[in-house]
C-alpha cells in the first residue's frame, strides 16, 4: 500500500459489490497491520501495558497543582456525579488532534455535576510550556501537573490521550480509554464511529454498568523516571532515616508539636501509611509554597526524589533492612528554647479561655525589664503555653508602657517584635538587619484566643534576643501589610478571586511573606510589577492551609525598584466543598473571628538608602498607597467607575466624572485622594454649621 494512502482518511463507504468488498477487506487488514506496526515503533520503551490497570481499580487521595497556581484535592469532589482526567502531554499529535473533542466533551456536561481535568504526568513539561501549549490548542482544562509522577504511578499511566472516569461515591475507575475512534496513529476519521468516553459517561451517570469499561486509547509514551521496581534498593538507614532526620523530627519528637513521635525504625513504620496518605497530599511537611516558585531560607518541604522515595518504601512495605538505625541512637526531645536561652523572657498575661463559645481579641501588654537599655533587637521567639487555644500572637514595640490594666488596651504599636502562627514560633532576622527597641517601652500584644471543649488557662512567654551591647546592625528591618477589608465573599463561590496591591515610593529591598486568611482560604500568590509593566511571581501557595502558617524568607531579599507594585492574590472557597466552611449559604467580609474572613499579605522590608545611623520616614507613603491598591482590581493604574465597590467607595460612583479631571476614564491617586476627601470636608462643614 503506498505511504500516501497509508496516511490518508479511512472511509466509511459502503460495499456494493462481492469484489470490491474483498478488495476494501484486504485493505483494512492492510491498514491494521501498518497501524500495529506503527503502535510497536510508538511504544517502544514503554512500561506495563494500560490494559494491566483494570478498571475497578481504587484511587487513592491527591493534591495537584494545575497551570494557574491553584490546587486541586481529589478527595474534596466527593459531590461531584464523576470526576473525568484526560492524560496530556506538550508536543502529542493524539492529545493536540483530539483538542476539539476534549472541549466538547467538557462542554456537553456543563452544569451537570462533572469535573474535567486534565493530568500532565511528563517529567519534561514546565509549568511556562504547559500554558503556551493550553494557550495555542485552546485547551479549556484546569491542568494538573503531576511533578512526582505518583498519581501515574497509582493510575498505571502509560499514555497521553487517555480518558479516566472516576466514581467518586467509591473512588473507583469507571471506564478508561480515548475519547473516540476518530483519531489514531498518523491517521483520523472525518468523524468518530465509536464515542467511547461519552457513551461509558452517559451510562454511568445513568446508573447503569459500563458494557466496554476498557479500550486501548492511542497517545505518546509517558518516560516514568524511577520505576516501582527501585523500592527494593532503598535503604532505611542510608535513604529514609535521614530524610525523617532533616525534615520531620524537629515537629515530631518529645515535645514537639506534631502528633506522634518518629524517632526511631518502629515509630515511622508503625505511621508509614500514614505518611503515605499525607505526603501524597501535600499535608505534610507544612511548607505549602510551590517548589517552582522561588527558593527560600529553612525550605522544610520534601524534594521531589525525597518524596518519591518515601512513597515507593513505603508501597514497598516499608522494610528495615540492615544496619544499625541512625535515629534510635539519639535522644530527640525539643528544646525548651530553640534558639537558645533568650536575653529578655516576657510573661503575657495569662488568660483563661473558656471551653466553648467566641473570644474577642485580647490586647494585653508587657513592659521591658528594669535596667534594659536602647538595644536592637535580632530575633525572637514566641513560647505557647496552650497550643490548642492559641491561633495567633501579633506584637508591636510600644515606646512608653500603657496607662491602665496589662489586660487590655495594649495595642500593637509600632515595629514587631516577632509573631505566633501554628507551625511558626520563632523570627530570626537576616545577617546585619534588627529593629530598634528604645529603652522604657513595652510590647503590646494581639492575642487569638479559640476554645476547644476544655477550659485551660493559657501562660504564653516571649523570648527576645538582642545584638551584643554596643553592637549595631546596618539595616533596619521594618514590616507592613497588604491588606483589603472591603471584600464580600459571595455565598457558595468555590473559587472566589482577589487582589491589593502597595506601590513602593523609594528602592527597597523584600525578605519575607506571611499570607494570611481564614477558613474559607483557598490559595494565595505574591507578585512584583517592576516599573516597566513587567510581572514576576515572587510567591506562590496553591493550597492555603489555615492549620499551618508562618513567614516564607526568601533565599536571596528581592529588590523592589521605587515605583514598583507588590500584588497580593487570594482565592476563597465559600462553597460546601471546603470542609472547614463554618457557613456555605453565608456572604463573608472582613473580620477578626476565623468564621469571618481576612485578605493579609505581611511583609519585612528595608528601605535602600537607610542605615540605623540615619533613619528614614517612607513607610507613611508605602502605607497610603494601600486604598488605591484596595480599589484597582485590575492593577491598570487607574481607578474605574465600576471598581468603587464597598460602603467606604460606592457613594463616589454618582460623583465619578467630577473627579476625573482628565477624562481620562480613572481616577488616578491623586484623583482619588480628592474624591475621598470630599465627603469628609463635606462632614467638616457640616459640624461647623
């Protein structure tokens, strides 16, 4: 048969005649030989053939991170009538070909409760080529970037172009195989005879058993880089222990704050699969920033070998093999003081939290000691008493000790002194940076209180750590937010989006990120726009896990040219998927308590052109340009009618053309400084009359 004939459109015409329904007969044997042929060049090197993965079989829980920075737990979809992956790959012709169906697909089922994926498991495929390549096939897919190849793994993947319904009320697989017939290798169908993935689809939500639950579905090679079969090399001793050392045991020893204890052999075989279960998912460690995204000081998350070969012992089952266990030989036990014994302890007043109900804040203080001078202050650590009670401690230096009770009314003043999440307890600040501290003040507190069933009685201390007398760092180190407390989070949205932004008035140097939100917290992402209009995401957490929380320092500080723009994202989930959602059916805004909501991006800085010998007064204009960054969703530079949203801005909208003076369409800062000063001038007069 001639090549071009090999390569052209196979025809569906009917026989009319004995001789040319044997000549067409001799054809397709023809075709399917070279078709084999071609199946066995594709597929040489492959692994186990899909056919080996049977449908029935169970998937295992998984958090992914698709092309936009947003996680995505299977487990949470259990409300779903089917969960649809489609296996992808950068460069497949199957995949590309197929492009068009795999949107009509997704399309027929709108609104009728199916989730459509699709999963790329290519060790080659970056996040930046995922999306030009969703980009020129209009791929209209949340793509999920298997990076550790474990959730193909499980899958039994061998292929891209492979279609997988899974069966949420059992997590089973339902059906596998291509969507249709149309396409093969080097040859496609005007249109498809078979819809394989939308006929087992159709029967499934019908409720009625797949008839042809398997077909062999024609895609690329997906390269698996460490096969199953290594488990048997991994050592405990040489590979595991160490990994458990470096990443796990400062939480999880005596008196530590994780659960249980992996100190030795026994301790981590005994929760292997639980370990399983929650590396699996990215629940642990709790280091929730993407890896791809920038690189940070005291990285507690697992690499992705580490992660692999956790996972594979442990699917190996878990064994001990030879030598004497590194870890059984220590005696792990935390210390009282991690950082040391600190210069200055600070008792915040105890506090009795009851065992049921809602604790407002509590903004108790503490004074300096007697006989503490000016000193700079390096770093600090936050001792909770009851850690179940405590969610957070905020602090703030106060020059001189409040009048009145240390149980109330302290505030939080000026420059932090360090600050209390689960999982973050204590602030060391980079080489040659502190934070003034004169002499006679106080540190003033925000103190979260939550109960959890038991009365308890909370004793929570402070540890301070200063320079050496006499010694001065250069830079002064000084913290802020990006803040928006105007938000309303509609009802039952899953993926709610915001953003603020600050524009810096001189150069700066960045340190650190602390993203903060509350139970409806989805993801968040920090961004920098340099004045040219060029973005860069310094931040990324596609999974915001409000159990565990803390600064994120940054390897090297970031320099923030004056002009430039940091860009908070956040995503809430207020829909009844989120398991922590104290209400779905409620709209949420701004608010202290963790059933209300915050946008709260903090952040340490220092000014280019400071030194401690000679201060400077930038931070008022960093922190005015907050309202603006509150309003210009968009991040265009100007201000539009339709973004004055909120009690504080609507009110503006009837006004809007008086105060665009340059008719330009938007309000630009100083604009917008006029616009709101005028209802308080107005407010002003009134009084006066």
């Amino acid at each position: 048969m001639p090549v071009a004939r090999m390569r052209g459109e196979i025809s569906d015409q009917t026989a009319d005649t004995r001789p040319k329904e044997k000549t067409m007969k001799r054809e397709r044997l023809l075709a399917a030989s070279a078709v084999a042929l071609l199946v066995g060049i594709w597929g040489m090197g492959g692994g186990a053939s899909i056919a080996s993965a049977a449908a029935g079989q169970k998937v295992d829980n998984f958090e992914l991170t698709d092309q936009n920075l947003l996680g995505h737990s299977l487990y949470s979809m259990a409300d779903a009538r089917a969960i649809v992956l489609i296996t992808q790959g950068n460069g497949c012709p199957v995949v590309r070909n197929n492009a068009i169906a795999y949107n009509a697909l997704k399309a027929a089922y709108a609104g009728k409760g199916v989730e459509f994926f699709m999963l790329n498991a290519n060790s080659q495929d970056s996040r930046e080529d995922i999306l030009k390549e969703a980009a020129e096939f209009h791929y209209d897919f949340r793509i999920l970037q298997d990076l550790n190849q474990l959730v193909g793994e499980q899958l039994n993947l061998e292929r891209t172009g492979e279609v997988i319904i899974i069966d949420p009320k059992t997590w089973n697989i339902v059906f596998r195989g291509p969507i249709d017939d149309r396409v093969t290798y080097e040859r496609q169908k005007t249109a498809p005879t078979k819809t394989y993935a939308k006929d087992a689809l159709d029967t499934f939500l019908a409720g009625r058993p797949i008839r042809t639950a398997r077909v062999d579905a024609p895609g690329c090679l997906i390269n698996f880089l460490e096969a199953k079969t290594d488990a048997a090399k991994i050592s405990y001793v040489k590979d595991i222990a160490p990994i458990i050392q470096e990443k796990c045991i400062s939480c999880h020893q005596q008196g530590g704050i994780g659960p249980m204890t992996l100190v030795n052999y026994n301790d981590i075989k005994g929760h292997s699969l639980m370990i399983r279960e929650v590396v699996r998912t990215r629940r642990m460690p709790p280091f929730h920033v993407d890896p791809r995204i920038g690189k940070f000081h005291d990285d507690k998350s697992l690499s992705a070998d580490q992660v692999k070969t956790l996972v594979h012992w442990i699917e190996a089952g878990a064994p001990r093999g030879t030598g004497i266990d590194p870890l059984a030989s220590h005696q792990f036990a935390a210390a009282e003081w991690p950082l040391g014994t600190p210069d200055v302890v600070l008792n915040i007043p105890a506090y009795t939290i009851p065992a049921n109900g809602i604790v407002d804040y509590q903004n108790p203080w503490a004074a300096m000691p007697e006989g503490v001078g000016d000193r700079w202050l390096r770093a600090s650590t936050i001792k909770i008493d009851e850690r179940q009670a405590v969610h957070h401690v905020l602090t703030g230096y106060l020059s001189k000790v409040p009048n009145g009770p240390n149980t109330r009314g302290g505030g939080l003043g000026g420059p932090s002194v360090g600050g209390y999440a689960v999982g973050a307890e204590s602030t060391v600040m980079p080489a040659d940076t502190g934070t003034f501290l004169a002499k006679g003040g106080a540190v003033g507190f925000q103190m979260h209180y939550s109960p959890f069933g038991k009365e308890v009685t909370d004793h929570t201390r402070v540890g301070l750590y200063f320079y050496k007398e006499g010694e001065v760092p250069t830079r002064v180190m000084h913290n802020s937010v990006i803040i928006d407390n105007t938000f309303q989070i509609p009802a039952n949205d899953p993926n709610w989006e915001d953003v603020a932004y600050v524009t810096f008035p001189k150069d700066a140097k960045l340190f650190t990120a602390f993203p903060h939100a509350h139970y409806r917290g989805r993801s968040s992402m920090l961004e920098i726009q340099y004045p040219d209009g060029r973005r860069e995401t310094l931040l990324a957490m596609p999974h915001y896990d409000f159990n565990w929380q803390g600064a994120y320092e940054f390897e090297h500080p970031i320099d923030i040219p004056a002009s430039s723009k940091l860009i908070a994202h956040f995503t809430y989930d207020n829909s009844k998927r989120n398991p922590a959602n104290p209400d779905p059916n409620r709209v949420t805004g701004w608010g202290e308590q963790s059933f209300d909501e915050m946008f709260y991006m903090a952040y340490t800085y220092t000014w280019n052109d400071e030194t401690s010998a000679h201060p400077v007064t930038y931070d008022t204009q960093l922190a005015a340009s907050r309202t603006f960054g509150v309003l210009d969703k968009n991040v265009s530079g100007k201000i539009e009618a339709s973004e004055l949203n909120g009690r504080q801005f609507a009110a503006l909208r009837p006004m809007f053309a008086m105060f665009d003076r340059n008719g330009d369409g938007g309000l630009d800062p100083a604009e917008l400084a006029a616009a709101t000063a005028a209802p308080r001038r107005a407010a002003g007069s009134a009084d006066a009359g």
